[in-house]
C-alpha cells in the first residue's frame, strides 16, 4: 500500500518530464504562452464525466493564430495507470486523480507546444489543447456503478470525460471548423493516442486531416514475475468497463474469442487503426525496460528491442498509411528536438512525413546502450 502511495506522489512530481515537455500548472503564469483551463461542470452533471474522485474533467487551451488559426495539436496528458483498488484509491487523492487542484492557466512553451517556429516548425501557432488525465485508464474507462472503497467513491470514466473535452472544443472553441488535427500525447497518453485516434477522427469533419502521433505509447503486452504489466492492464481494462472506449474494430475482431482485452494494449490494438499515426517511440523506452520488462541486463533489453522493432514492422508498418521515428536512445518521452535519425529530427521528421514525404520509416537500429543514440 505505502509503495504505490509514494509511486503516484513520484508520478505526480514528474508528470512533466513524462510527457516529454516543460509546463508548469500555475495560478498567475508571468510569461507568455499561457493555457486557459476549462472545467467541463456541465457534462459532470449531464453525462457523469468525471475524474476518479467525481471532481469534473479538465483541458486547457490555447488559441492558434495566423496559419495555424484553424489547425490544432490534441495532446493526452500521461502518468501511468492504477492497477488495483488501492492504487486508484490513492490516485484520486493526487492531481491524476482529481480536478479539485487545477490552477486555471498553465504556462507551456517546449516541445511539441512550442510556440517557436525553430523547435516546433509545423505547429508553433497552432491550437493547442492539453487533456488533463484524471481517470486512470487512459481515458478508456466507462463505468457506470460507482465503486465505494474505504469510504470514497470511485469512478472510472476516462472516455466520458474525453468526450466531453471533444464536446467543448467542437461547441466553444472551434473545433468544428478545423483544417487539420494531429492526436498526441504521451506514456498512458500515448498509449490514449493509439486507443482513440480513430474515434478522434469519426468525430470531426471528413474534410478535415487527421493524423495520430503517440510519443512513448507502444507498450509491449508482457507479463514479468514482479511487475507483472499484463494482468494489471487487464484489470484495468475489466474494472474500467473499456471495451466501448478503445479502438470498436480490435473488439469486434477478438469479441468471438473472448480477447477483447487485447485492446487495451498498443500492439494488439495497431493492426486495426484506420487512420495515419506515426508513433515517436524508443526501441529501449526506458520506463518498459524497467516497469514491464523489469531488467537492466542489456541482453535482455536488446531482445526486447528487437521483439518491439519486429511487433512494430509487423502490427503498424504492414499499413501503408502509418509511419515511425523509432530510436534507439534509452528514453522515454520527449527528445522533440534531440534524437537524430537520418538527418532529421522528431519534430522535422513528422513534418516531412505529415507533409506527404517518401521516408516513413526512421530506424536508429543501434545496440543497447547506445548513449550517443540521444544526442543531435
């Protein structure tokens, strides 16, 4: 009980550095580039979208302007899952489990919400929206029971509080009128983008472009003695009710073999995207060769680098739409502008293949440890 109290305090210290990006969540930011904070008390009333301790959903935004007024970056905020009662317990007492603490603007200038056209050149004055991450499921979960525990009351509606931020943004913010949209986040947020980007894309216009970017996401289904990543997500995914808030073609496809848990996982769930991703995403991710494979033996890390690189050419690649920039640094999250692969970096990376370029496919494909793997 103590370990995963001080795990989600840990997590909630450095939910920053884990989504790649420097931000800071504050009541009276002293410096430009400032996100409003919008709490979604409406749809808590109207539809139950809630965070785990029932305070309403969250995002901030900030308005895109000149080219960018009609064009958008969605980012789902990350920071792990809780895989027991416990855990989620604990969690609805931190900032990724309740709204009740949300300052009402965030400052947020690095990485992909960078507002320079020299870090970010494809989306520096773009719309920008941050979905604060408040469910514990990857924003999958539709519960409708509310589960009391210890005295609280729990809820698990991660994809009822993701529609109401869609909601929100197509009604108040312009969405509807939107040229085009890339769906990111990263870690559980990453892992959100591979989940819903199709569901993302239903949602809005047909004319409208849109285009997946997970960072960190593809978490390899994989059971280790201690850490044991596989059955905690299958908790997830049965505690949460998900199966109407993941990717409707992966359930469809494993309904008749009672597998649908199977999407709840990246890699599983990958064949059946529709529309075009191309995941940021290391071979070696540092928190899976920690938190699901559990090892530091660069062995065992290189064949987990090789089974991801191969789950990845066979899941994702074998679909002409989709792309990667798959390095070989040991990170994870982030390095928007430090990893180099063939030239290019992330960011560019993106750009070209967003743009219609012929790479679609970046491959460091070095050894582990490879520590000039993560530098320019």
């Amino acid at each position: 009980m103590l370990r995963s109290i001080i795990f989600l305090l840990l997590l909630v210290l450095c939910h920053a550095a884990l989504d790649g990006s420097s931000y800071a969540f504050v009541a009276n930011p002293e410096q430009g580039d400032v996100y409003t904070a919008y709490f979604l008390t409406d749809a808590k009333t109207k539809s139950g979208a809630v965070c785990l301790d029932g305070t309403p959903g969250a995002y901030y935004f900030r308005p895109g302007s000149g080219t960018g007024a009609k064009k958008w970056y969605i980012h789902h905020q990350g920071g792990g899952w809780c895989y027991n009662m416990d855990e989620c317990y604990s969690r609805a007492q931190t900032d990724l489990g309740s709204s009740k603490n949300y300052p009402k603007t965030a400052a947020m200038n690095d990485g992909y919400f960078s507002t320079s056209p020299a870090q970010n050149p494809q989306m520096y004055n773009w719309n920008s929206v941050f979905i604060r991450y408040c469910d514990g499921g990857s924003f999958s979960g539709d519960n409708n029971t509310v589960t009391d525990y210890r005295g609280t009351q729990l809820y698990f509606r991660g994809k009822r509080v993701l529609q109401a931020v869609f909601t929100d943004l197509f009604t108040n913010r312009g969405l509807q009128s939107a040229t085009d949209v890339v769906i990111s986040g990263c870690s559980a947020g990453g892992l959100a983008t591979y989940l819903h980007v199709d569901w993302w894309k239903e949602n809005l216009s047909p004319s409208t472009k849109v285009r997946g970017m997970p960072d960190s996401g593809f978490f390899l289904d994989y059971e280790s003695p201690i850490k044991k990543y596989h059955s905690s997500m299958i908790w997830v995914f049965n505690q949460m009710n998900s199966s109407s808030g993941v990717n409707q073609d992966c359930i469809n496809s494993y309904t008749a073999s009672k597998e649908t848990w199977k999407c709840i996982f990246a890699e599983h769930t990958s064949p059946f995207i529709q529309t075009p991703i191309f995941p940021l995403q290391s071979e070696y991710d540092s928190w899976q060769t920690s938190e699901d494979l559990d090892s530091t033996d660069p062995k065992a890390i290189n064949s987990w680098g090789e089974t991801l690189t191969n789950l990845v050419k066979t899941n994702l690649l074998a679909r002409p739409q989709h792309g990667i920039f798959l390095d070989s640094c040991h990170h994870h999250c982030g390095e928007w502008g430090s990893i180099v692969i063939s030239g290019d970096t992330q960011a560019k990376a993106f750009e070209e293949w967003y743009d219609g370029g012929s790479v679609r496919f970046y491959n460091q494909n070095k050894e582990y440890p490879c520590t000039a793997c993560c530098s320019p």
